[in-house]
C-alpha cells in the first residue's frame, strides 16, 4: 500500500504541460501494453467524453474527458504494482519516468482503470480509482471472469478550471497525430491501430493511422538528403536527426519545430522564430489541375537524439538544458532549434529563397524611396531577422540598431588607437577608423539632407492657394520654420528649419518664438507669428548679431496702408531699440551684451505685391534687389541692415542652395 501525498505531487508538476498531456500518456502506455503482449494486431481506441453544454458558435459540447482502451497486457500485478510505485522503473528502457500518470489528476478530477489480464492463464478483471489523498490505487476489486482478450479501459473525466482547447473531432485527432507522429513513423517499431470516437455524436471514427502513408495523405515526410547534424557538449560531439514532414490543411496552423524525447513530443517552437520567411503557409499546386487548385501546407521538423532523451524533465514538459546558449552551458535548445530550422528550410529552399528575395526588394524599396541615407549600410547589414513582410518602422529600426553597433565598434577602435601611442604599425588602423567614421557620417548628411526635401515641398505647399482661393494661416506656414510658443531651450537642436531662412541660423545659441524673450519681467514683445518676432543670435557676445524676423501671411499687404499699426520695418526698428536700451535679458536672466557695434540684421518676409513695393519704395526708402524679389535698406544710425523678401524668393533660394546635394543623391 502506498502512502504519499498525492495532492502535493500534483500542485508541484509545473514544467511544460498542458490539458492534452494526460491524453498523450495514456494512448503511450496502451501502445506499450500491446508491444508488451507481443502478439494479435493491436488496437487503441480513444473516446471523447462531453460535457453538457454546448458552444453556441459551433454547436459542439465541450470535451470533458477521455477513455482510452487497448487490447494489450493488461494490468498484471506487474504492472498494478508499478503504478503504485512513484518513480517506477518498470518503463525505463522506453524512456518511462515512472510518472506521467500523475499528470491526469492535474487537469482532470477522476481516473478509474478497467483491466482484464492473464494469471497463470486465468483471465481476471482488475478495477480501481487513482487515489488523491496519500493512496495511489484505491477501491480495488480484482475477480475472475469469463473472456478471451486481455487489455484495459482508462478513463479521465471532469475536466478542472482549464478548460480543453478544441472541440471537433478533427481538431483533436490533428493534435494527438502531431504529438506522437514518431510513434507513427517509427519502422522498427510499427505503431498500432489508433481510433478516435465521439461520444454520442453522429460523425464517424477517425482512424489516426490513416493522416499517413496514403493517397492524399494529410501528412506526408520530405526526403531530405542530410538530415543530421552535430554539436559538441563538454567535448563530446552529440548527434542529432530531423525529419520534416507537411501537414495539409493546416487551418492558421505554423510551421514548427518540434524536440523529441523517447518518441514523444515535449516542446514546439515557430518555425519563424529562427526563419521569418516560414511566417505564411506554403501551397502545392495539384498535378494536371488547373492553376491555382492544390493544397495549403505547412512544415514541421520533429529533431531526435540522445541527448535529448537524456534530458527530458519528469513531466516531459521541458529539458534540463539551458533554452538559449551562455558561457556556463554547453548545447542550449535554441543551438538545436536553429540547426533543426537550416535542415527544414532546405526542405522547402526554393520557396524561401523567393520569399527572401521579396523581403529584400521591399527593403530596397524603403531606402530607395523614403531613406537613401541608409543605402550604404543596406549593402551590409543583415536582415535575416527581419519579418517576412517588414513595416517602414521594423526596417527603419533595424537600421538604427545595426547602426548604432556599427558606432559602438568604431568608438572602440578609436578609444584602442588612442591609447596605443605612436607608430607606423597603426596607419592602417587609422584609416580602416576614418572610413568607418565617413561612412556613418555619409548616412546621416544623406538622412539630412533627404529631410530638407520633404520640408521644402510641404512648405512650397503651403504657400500655395486653396481651391476656394484662400492661403493657409499664418500659425500653419510659420510652424514649418518653427514651432511657435518655444524656443531653442524647448526643443531640439535640428527641430526647426530656419535654414529655410539662412543657413547661419543652424549655429545659433538661442532662438525665441512667438515668446516673451524676458517672461519674468512681462515685457510684451513675443516672438510670435507673422505679425511678430523671431529672433537669435551666437554666442552671448556683443561682437555677434542678433537678427529679428517679421513674417506676414501671404497676400497679405494690409499692413501697408497708412493707419497701420502692424509695420514690420517700424517693429524691428522699435525692437532693436529695445535690445540696445538693455530692455531684455537671457534666459539665464544675464544682460544681452550689445554695443553701438554690434550687427542687427532684420528680415521682413511677405507677399510682395504692388501695394507693398510702391510703399518700400516711396515711404520706406528701400532699394530693389537685382531679382525683383526683394528690398534692402542700412539703417546706418543704429548699426542694423533690413531686407524685405518675398515667399517665393525665400524658397528660391533654398531650394537652389539645397539643389546641388538633392541632385547628388538623385532626390526629385
């Protein structure tokens, strides 16, 4: 008589399993009773036990267990005593652990055994419970009876809180076919008669012999040429087999890999984890059809060894080995999964050779159209791990990361030649470092560059007319030069494009828009929108300028007439003033260091109509400029230079200093 606690063996049985384990151990020992009895045709049958509600979407009740019955050996006190032995090591040349039994009382709340074996010829019937308090067998009855043919019924029932995942018949006959397809494979040892029934349903018995070795089979194994390979582990070299098998019809099924211990299924992994392009399933056209009828497929690789027979967990749910490969591990599962996914892409090369090509065409197309900055590092990074069909953003992401390592190394090249000192030996080190440092920095004037196109075409947009004849408002085309109500203390160094306006205004310390440049002392000359100012300079040094923007909306020539309050030249004048008095401070709160020789340069730009260019010329003694697209004027007594522009000067001439690079990288 046992006595173990049988409740906390089971709450401690974590690694790997699930509701379909239970299921497997039972078809596996039935298979092992009838190898045991040695002769006749053996014969598993499984039956798929109901609960009493049913699905309203498919109209099937849910599963609630199983009886599995075969023709085998029997329960023999043999093996009645085995089963009430943990660990026993009655199974132990087929892989037994002596304790996938307890794995039925994890999911399912009852398992009852019917056997009837031989005693010295006698055929009897043994019947019990499995216990879950400190008994494994308990209410055993054991009498003589009246048959011909030994074998055993097993049933497990009462699912628990985890209910059973599919429903149909097909479905699970699929499933158990996927975790035992070595058992059906496996010539040495020719699998039995497996049969799958419904309890109550009127669907027909499912023969899992049959998803093999037949016309229009629905699994079918790949001839593969080389189908093993090896690995060292502590200096011995382990060898491992694939086999590679199609499974039709597969309904959103993956292509996996699957790891085997002792003919049984114990992990899965996508395909696509180490292969992207196995992400879709893959279609055989059907012989003398018409185009397009076939089947859909996909790929599974199931991998043996000892190795892994050697390290399965007792649950079999896992192995004792590390998933992914350390400096303390020897053979990790994803050194065997990655070898396995080479194996089973040869199997299907041609198609992932294709799916590859369509990858890298869409890489190309991203860099071609949307980032030529990255062209040259497209030639050499490496986009195996990338999904099959990349967005913008996992490609541009890829780049960045590759990109970014690509840094790092150089850095460290540097940092290695600068502490080696002198000598003629490192000329080429050095400039093995220039080039890499070149081409980083080629990339990044590339993706600059490439970013000033796509701003001149929205701001160039923008200045256009509506359909109805309207222009944009002034908020909208001053946000393309930069962002109103910030300064250069709130946003990036290259998030705004004054470069529109003058490449020098990139190097600039400070920039204020639509602003208050001296807030604490509530001064009202906010660097605002058209009708107000944009203003920068260097460094805080009286020697630098400072320079002061008045943008007006285009069309906009109101404020021309005579009672306007809205002068842009007067604003500037009046601002620089201001400036001069030492009115405003920095935002450090520290003096604006001017002088009477400090450069103020200010620029009014707008639309220049008749209006406007009658008022600059008869009011404002401006003198044109040789395009026609401008007016300039020296206000000598103050030390400040003003030119009045017009929109379609300002993107003249910056989409003519830019033209030559646009042109350089066939940018149109």
């Amino acid at each position: 008589m046992s006595n173990i606690n049988i409740k906390r063996l089971v709450e401690n049985i974590r690694s790997g399993t699930n509701v379909y384990t239970p299921l497997v151990e039972l078809v596996v020992n039935a298979i092992q009773a009838i190898d045991e009895r040695k002769n006749g045709e053996g014969l598993v049958e499984i039956q798929i036990k109901r609960d009493g509600q049913e699905d309203l979407i498919e109209g099937v009740r849910g599963v609630d267990g199983f009886i599995v019955s075969d023709n085998g050996i029997g329960f023999t006190q043999n093996n009645r005593d085995a089963f009430d032995t943990v660990y026993t090591e009655k199974k132990v040349a087929d892989g037994g652990k002596g304790f996938g039994r307890f794995t039925c009382l994890k999911y399912f709340d009852k398992m009852s055994v019917r056997s009837i074996f031989l005693d010295d010829e006698t055929p009897k019937q043994r019947s019990f419970l499995m216990g879950l308090d400190t008994d494994i067998i308990i209410q055993e009855k054991v009498e003589t009876v009246d048959a011909r043919d030994t074998g055993s019924t097993v049933e497990i029932s009462g699912i628990k809180s985890v209910k059973f995942p599919d429903k149909r018949i097909d479905t699970i006959s699929k499933a158990i076919v996927e975790r035992l397809l070595p058992y059906f494979v496996d010539a040495e040892k020719p699998c039995p008669r497996v049969v799958i029934r419904d309890e109550g349903a009127a669907v027909p018995p499912v023969s899992l012999n049959d998803y093999l070795g037949k016309e229009n089979s629905q699994i079918v194994e790949m001839p593969i040429k080389d189908n093993s390979f090896t690995l060292s582990s502590n200096g011995e070299d382990m060898e491992f087999h694939v086999r590679v098998f199609k499974f039709y019809s597969p309904r959103a099924a993956r292509s996996k890999i699957s790891l085997v211990a002792h003919r049984r299924e114990v992990t899965e992994v996508m395909l696509q984890s180490h292969v992207p392009e196995f992400a879709d399933e893959f279609f055989e056209p059907s012989p003398g059809e018409e185009e397009g009828k076939g089947r859909n497929f996909v790929i599974k690789a199931y991998v043996f060894g000892d190795y892994l027979n050697e390290n399965v967990s007792l649950e079999r749910g896992e192995f004792r080995f590390q998933s992914e490969a350390d400096l303390l591990s020897t053979i990790s599962q994803g050194d065997i999964e990655k070898r396995a996914a080479e194996i089973a892409q040869s199997a299907v090369g041609d198609e992932i050779a294709e799916r590859k090509k369509r990858k890298q065409a869409r890489i190309a197309e991203y860099v071609d159209k949307q980032a030529p900055w990255h062209r040259t590092l497209s030639t050499e990074a490496d986009f195996s791990d990338l999904p099959m069909r990349p967005s913008n953003e996992e490609i541009e992401l890829h780049f960045q990361r590759k990109k970014f390592a690509k840094e790092l190394a150089t850095r460290a090249k540097v940092s290695a030649i600068l502490q080696a000192g002198d000598g003629v030996a490192l000329d080429d080190k050095i400039s093995e470092v220039i080039d890499s440092i070149s081409e980083t920095s080629k990339n990044d004037l590339i993706h600059y560059v490439s970013m000033r196109k796509c701003v001149l075409d929205i701001f160039a947009k923008s200045l256009e007319a509506d359909d109805e004849g309207k222009h944009k408002s002034e908020g909208e085309v001053h946000d393309i030069i930069m962002q109103r109500r910030k300064d250069s203390d709130e946003i990036d160094f290259q998030a705004h494009n004054l470069w529109i306006l003058d490449e020098r205004l990139n190097f600039s310390a400070y920039i204020s828009s639509e602003k208050p440049i001296n807030e604490p002392r509530g001064d009202r000359t906010d660097i605002t929108i058209f009708n107000n100012r944009v203003a920068f300079r260097g460094d805080n040094e009286a020697s630098n300028p400072i320079t002061i923007f008045e943008f007006k909306k285009p069309q906009r020539d109101d404020f021309a007439n005579p009672s306007s309050k809205d002068d842009p030249v007067q604003q500037i004048v009046r601002y620089v003033n201001q400036i001069r008095d030492g009115k405003f401070k920095t935002p450090q709160n520290r003096d604006i260091l001017v002088n009477t020789n400090t450069p103020f340069y200010g620029y009014v730009v707008c639309d220049l109509t008749k209006k406007v260019s009658d008022w600059l010329e008869r009011e404002k003694d401006f003198t044109p400029m040789p395009d026609g697209l401008g007016w300039f004027r020296w206000f000598g007594n103050i030390n400040l230079y003003v030119e009045v522009l017009s929109w379609t000067k300002l993107l003249r001439d910056a989409e003519m200093r830019n033209k030559i690079f646009f042109d350089k990288l066939g940018i149109e």
